[in-house]
C-alpha cells in the first residue's frame, strides 16, 4: 500500500484554512496515533444547503447490507458541469468520533496511485495523490469480519476554496452487517468448532450462466463449466481466498478448466483434508433441470475438518470462476448447519489479464491477487455496467445436511422439521447418471438377504453398454434396498428403518493394527414405541503401515480405485496412496504406493458405440486474426453391432494476433509545370499517404517523384556551361535584390516581393512548397497578360521516412 510522505499540498493547505476559519467549532477530541489530525477532520461542520447533491459517494450495488469480509468498489462522484479538487474518504463505525485507532472499520485499497493515496497525518483516510479538477474517484474497501456492527462512510469534498461535509446525504454511506440467510450457519470460519461427532452433506450446483441471462457478448458454441474440485478442509489449508494469489492448481482450473493439479494439491495435504469433491463438466452451461439434473456430490465434516471449498471455470474465459472459500458449516451453537444457499458472482484469480470471454492470452506478470469481477472493470467486459450496478449471479450453490453420526452435542436440540428434513434428504434419490454413460435396465430385484423379520438387503443390477467420455466414471451398475424375510412386512408397527452405512473413518494407527470404525443412524423410529435395537456403529481392524521400526515408512490409506482401463470386456484398475513420512533412518521406503488388479467390463458385443478419444485441436484456419480449428474422434465399434449417432467432429473459434494492413497510397498527382521557361529543367508530381501501415504490413512508397522537362531552347544556345551558370546566378542576385526592394517592377504593373516559403507538406518522403507574388499596382497602359499573380512550387523533405 503506498503511504505519501507528506500530506497533499491543496487539501492541506485548504483544511488548515478551514479549520482555522471562525465559522467552524471545533470539539475537544482525545487524540490517538492519528495525532487528532482524523478527528478534527470529522468534527468540522458546514453550512450546506439542503438538498444539494452535485456530488455523490456512492458503493457499488447500492447496497443497504455488507457482507462481513467482502470487497467493494467505492465511487466518489461530481455531477456535471461540478468538479471537485481533493477530498477525503473515511470509514467509521457507527456511534464514534474518530478519536481512537479502533474507531475506523474495514480497509480501503488503492486502485489508481495517480489518482488517490492514504493520508498521511490520518492513515485510515484516503485523498488525492496531486490537486487538479476531477469529476470523478475509485477505491476499493473491504468490509469488516462478523460481529463489526454498522459502518458510516464518509466523505469532504475541496472545490476550489471551499470544503463540504456532509453527514447526512449523498456524501454519507450507512450500511449495516448483512444478517445470515442461512440460519445457523456462520458468515465467517470460526476459531475453533464446537460440533460433536461428524455431517455428511450434498452440495448441489446450478448455473445460471446462459445467454437470456447475460446476453452481452455471450459464447455460443464453447459455453460450459469446468468439473468442479474442492475439499472439505481443516483452517489451516486454504483452497483460494479473495487477496490471496492463486496456487498453480486454482491456475489450471482458472486458465485451462483442468481440475488434475488441484486435486493434486489437495491430496498432498493429507490429514488436513477429510473429503476431496469433484463433479462433471457442464456442457453446454446451461440447460433446463427437466433436460439435464444439476450436478452434485457428497462429502463430510468433523470438529477439526469443517470448512468447505469448491470452485469452477466458466469457460471460455481468460480466468475467471466461481466458488465457495473456507465455507463454515460448523455452528455458534456447537451443531452442523442444515442448509446454506449462496449466490456466486465470477472472480478473477490474477493470472491472465483478458477483458472479454474469448480474449486471447496475455499472462499477466507479475501474479495480480484473486479479486471479484465488478461491472466496472472494463468497457469491453461482458459484465459491464457504466452505472456501477452489481452483477447478476451467474450460479447457485446449495449445500444440505443429509446425515449426522456420532454423539451431537449441540445446546439446540433439532425440532421435529429438523429430522423430518434430515429424512427427506436421505430419502431422496436423484438419478445422477452421467449422460456419457449408456446402461442396460435394470435386472429384477434378487431374494432378501435375511430369511426372518431381521433387516436385509436385496441387490439388483445393470450393465455398462458405452463409456462415451473416458474422464467421467460410470458408477452406479448395482443398487441396494433394505428388505425383510417372507411373511414380514414393511408396515410392522415395530420396524426400524436405518440409514446406509456412512464411509468408514480414518484407521486409528498410523502403523501398526488400528481399528476403524463407520456410523449409520434411525431414519424411523417403531411406531409401537419400542426401542431400536439395531446396531449403529460397526467397528473393525485396520492396518495402514505394518511395520512400526526406524527402518519403515508411514503410507496413507488407499485412494478409490481408478476407472476400468477397459469400456469392454477385460481390462485393469488401479489405485494409490502416498508416503506421509519417509524411514526415520534415513533409508529407502519400501511400501507399496501403487496397487493394480484386473476388472471385467460388459461383453464388448453389446457396445453400440465405441468412440476413440478426442484428437488434438488442428491449427487454427487462418494465420492471423479470427479462424476456425476442429478435433475429431473415430468410431471403434463395428458398423453392423448398431448405428452410431455421436458427434465424430466439433469446431471452435480461435484467435490469432492481427493481420498486417500495408499502407495505402493515393493517386499521383498531374504533372507540375517546368520549373524553367527554357532550356533544361524539372517537373514533379506527388502523392499522399492515405493509411499508414499497421502490425507489420508493408511500408510506404516513395511519395514524390521528378522528371527532366525542356521547353525550348534559350536565346544563347552556343553558350557554354560556365556562362549559363553566371546568369543564373546573376539572375539570383536580381531576384535577391528584387526582394528587398519595396517592390518589383513589371511592364505595365508594380508587383509585391516574393512571399516566403509555406512550410513543406510532409516531414520526410517528398513534399511541396509554395510561395507567390502579387499585384500591388496595374497601370493603364499594362497588357492584360503581362500583369497577374505568380505562383512557384518546388520540393522538398525528399529523404525517406
């Protein structure tokens, strides 16, 4: 942040005037680091007339609320035909005087150092960087955390001799702490979480990005969002946060929609993540939730684990996306939120610096800091808005409780709508097939696992016909139902319904036999009032590392299994862990990190359509400017097992830098009169540059060109050359006389000296200048052709450019 090492001259000059005026009282302040100099500031009073709002201070959205932590654009602005010299801009919280350091709320952040700078007699102000007219000022100013209360912001406004306050106007802000929408869920993280046992959540996202939405410049053909990747996470790791610069995963997911480094960095963790999220693209960006379901996934919570954090690319973009950062689903009340609903405006994570969807690259160096998007960024952004207004959402995110285990230990015992949502949610089910994957119906239901009233299950199952889109897994080829033995039923009075198993827990030992431990809970207590004997907890032996000695190494637990290598018929799997700590001594680790085993897919007969992957995208069409670039795919599958309708080709723009415009000349002009009425001489003709050339297109031409012209021949024509030049140089020495004379004689006429020169009609590359002679005086006796104006023209700057 720049400080100015010494106070602006003008505003400082005009508030000590001012000050110092008898129109002004000023109250005893207590004085602070700020020397008093802030207080005297605020305590000053005008006699402004009501009702006059030539100036205007003004938040970006108008908004009446801030959101603790939030960024916003603060706009100080003159009416026209007002100006106004220097100003100040200060923020306070509601109640105070400014006479303590702890009085000033939030931080402003200089955007243009020419124009605005931090005071330096009062450090929480901001004011004019140099004195000059202005009709207009831009900073930003980010909110204050939860718990600040109501802010005031202020301004004073120097115009010419005179300073304005105003309390109360156009030239004072109140805005108050936004109230939390979601219920018990925190607007900040906090500290530390209270929350007992552990939440399993779904969070479910909805684009709202389409072109009836955002119509400006929207992307027709390449529109869509990147998978989505995140984490549910403990305080100590930070996914990306607004002012903070973006890692080189929240790069690729920004600049390329690539989720693979982000997960790498969020696996590389290790225990400070509990779950890793990850959802499918999204193409195109939107579509009606009749056609396609909005994605989702499933993830989990626990005391120290309780933050959670996502983003997307909307593409195409230079590199720009939405998220959630560091979302705290652990309560005030020691519980788990049930629901949060969060609205999402696009941020810019500083690494590329294009204005527009399809700008092309242009890094921006050095790393700028993550910052949301504002309508008034730049002109040419999609999302721009001359008036300041705020952005229209282009998501939704919502995130639901579906299930709690262990034992709660919240002071707020959840009411009957808490566990009836708690069941809704769990009971709902979603067919969130991929639409890259083709499956037979399913097979009938197989005989219940139990053969007495003792709860069962019952399978069912499917097969995977075509894995269109090898990066997106095809889950969900077997499907399980509670059920009971014959003659039972599920109406019996005493029957208690149970929740599915949750994932297992961590294994309790690093090394070494441990145990683990997985949790389900009572969906449906017996309507008879009996007690549910079913169990709620299953626990049973692990061993993540064998070996506990020096000579060992510790290994995480197992990863997911990866998908089939194989869409058909045999192929192989595999799966990872990592090494959390090499040998203590020193030597080399001999853990297993990578496990493969086989896997058998569908008869491969009974795929329709085999598909290879994508190709590389072509060259672009055209070598410079705007073209068109294609990939294709091949179909694997024989013709006879089934018609293929997939798409075997896509096209996208692209975009190369400007094609070279050469110069344009225009026509040459007629030929100029001999410069000589006898003997040897010269004539020219020119021609004028109509458009100069542009991104290296060819240069300019000669602009002038000459020619020998002879008229006739002179009266001594047996002359030699020496004679000719002693009359024209005697012929010099006339014209030279001619000139100082008052004027120049002709027969019949008296004429004025030769004007001077005009300037010459270019720089460099051949030009023309004039100069005349004219009539002062016409005698009587004068011929009609012997008495009239002169004109000479000759060249000149005839070097090249």
């Amino acid at each position: 942040t720049k400080v100015s090492p010494s106070p602006p001259p003008l505003l400082h000059t005009h508030l000590t005037k001012f000050l110092s005026s008898p129109r002004i009282n000023l109250a005893d302040g207590k004085v602070g680091k700020t020397d008093g100099y802030c207080s005297r500031i605020l305590q000053a009073q005008s006699n402004r007339k009501e009702g006059n709002h030539e100036f205007r201070l003004r938040v970006e959205g108008d908004p009446e609320n801030y959101q603790p932590g939030s960024t916003y654009r603060v706009t100080l602005i003159a009416s026209s035909p007002s100006y106004f010299r220097g100003f100040t801009l200060i923020a306070l919280k509601e109640g105070t005087d400014g006479g303590k350091d702890e009085d000033y709320t939030g931080n402003f952040q200089i955007i243009d150092e020419e124009e605005t700078q931090f005071m330096t007699n009062c450090p929480p102000a901001v004011t004019e960087s140099t004195p000059r007219r202005r009709t207009s000022i831009q900073v930003f100013w980010t909110a204050p955390p939860s718990g600040s209360g109501c802010v005031v912001l202020k301004a004073s406004i120097v115009q010419r001799r005179t300073i304005y306050f105003q309390d109360e106007g156009s030239l004072t802000k109140r805005m108050c702490e936004k109230e939390s929408l979601y219920g018990d869920a925190t607007d900040k993280p906090l500290l530390d979480c209270c929350a007992c046992g552990t939440a399993k959540y779904r969070v479910t996202f909805y684009g709202n990005w389409s072109e009836k939405i955002h119509p400006k410049d929207y992307p027709r053909r390449a529109n869509h969002w990147s998978a989505i990747i995140g984490a549910s996470h403990s305080k100590n790791y930070v996914l990306w946060e607004y002012g903070g610069f973006a890692s080189e995963g929240v790069k690729q997911v920004a600049e390329l929609g690539s989720p693979v480094k982000m997960e790498e960095e969020i696996r590389q963790k290790g225990d400070e993540v509990l779950t890793v999220i990850k959802m499918k693209a999204q193409w195109p960006a939107w579509q009606p939730l009749n056609v396609r379901a909005a994605p989702s996934a499933e993830f989990s919570v626990d005391r120290t684990r309780h933050l959670m954090s996502f983003l997307t690319m909307l593409g195409p973009s230079p590199d720009w996306n939405v998220g959630l950062s560091a979302e705290d689903l652990c309560t005030k009340e020691c519980g788990w939120a049930q629901r949060v609903v969060q609205d999402l405006i696009p941020w810019d994570a500083g690494t590329d610096s294009g204005v527009t969807y399809e700008s092309p690259n242009k890094p921006t160096v050095p790393q700028d800091k993550i910052r949301p998007l504002t309508s008034l960024d730049h002109p040419q952004s999609p999302f721009y808005d001359p008036e300041g207004g705020a952005i229209t959402p282009v998501a939704r995110v919502v995130v639901e409780r579906i299930a709690r285990k262990g034992e709660q230990c919240n002071i707020v015992p959840d009411n009957v709508d808490d566990i009836v949502a708690d069941i809704a949610q769990e009971e709902k089910e979603e067919d969130d097939t991929p639409e890259t994957c083709i499956y037979s119906n399913w097979s009938p239901w197989s005989a219940c696992s139990s053969a007495t009233c003792e709860k069962g299950k019952r399978m069912r199952q499917r097969m995977l016909k075509a894995q269109l889109d090898l990066s997106v897994p095809c889950p969900h080829t077997q499907d399980f139902e509670p059920c009971m033995g014959p003659g039972c039923s599920d109406e019996d009075a005493s029957t208690c319904m149970m929740s599915e198993w949750i994932t297992w827990s961590p294994c309790s030992m690093s090394c070494g036999m441990g145990t683990r431990s997985r949790e389900r809970y009572v969906k449906q207590f017996p309507d008879d009032g009996s007690v549910c004997t079913l169990p709620t907890e299953e626990t049973e032996n692990c061993v993540v590392n064998e070996e506990c000695s020096p000579s060992s190494c510790l290994v995480t637990e197992w990863g997911e299994w990866d998908v089939c290598s194989a869409t058909c018929g045999l192929g192989m799997k595999r799966r990872e862990r990592m090494v959390k700590m090499p040998p203590a001594d020193g030597s080399i680790c001999g853990a297993e990190v990578l496990e493969v085993e086989k896997c058998m897919m569908p008869e491969c007969h009974t795929i329709p359509c085999m598909l290879t992957p994508w190709s590389d995208w072509s060259d672009c069409s055209v070598t410079c400017g705007k073209g068109l670039r294609t990939r294709q795919r091949m179909l694997k599958s024989p013709v006879e097992l089934g018609e293929c309708t997939e798409e075997l080709e896509q096209v996208e723009k692209c975009m190369l830098p400007e094609c070279p415009i050469d110069c344009v000349m225009s026509e040459w002009t007629e030929w100029s009169e001999c410069n000589k009425s006898c003997g040897k001489g010269h004539t020219i003709r020119t021609r004028m540059v109509k458009l100069e050339p542009q991104f290296g297109g060819d240069t300019c031409p000669e602009t002038i060109q000459r020619k020998k012209c002879k008229i006739r021949k002179c009266n001594r024509a047996n002359s030699n050359e020496r004679k000719q030049r002693k009359t024209e140089q005697r012929e010099k020495r006339r014209s030279k006389q001619a000139r100082v004379e008052v004027a120049s004689e002709h027969p019949g006429c008296k004429m004025r000296p030769w004007s001077s020169w005009t300037e010459c009609t270019k720089l460099c590359g051949g030009g023309i200048q004039e100069r005349l002679m004219t009539v002062k005086q016409k005698f009587k006796t004068a011929q009609l052709s012997s008495c009239k104006d002169r004109k000479e023209i000759r060249a000149c700057n005839v070097h090249p450019c």
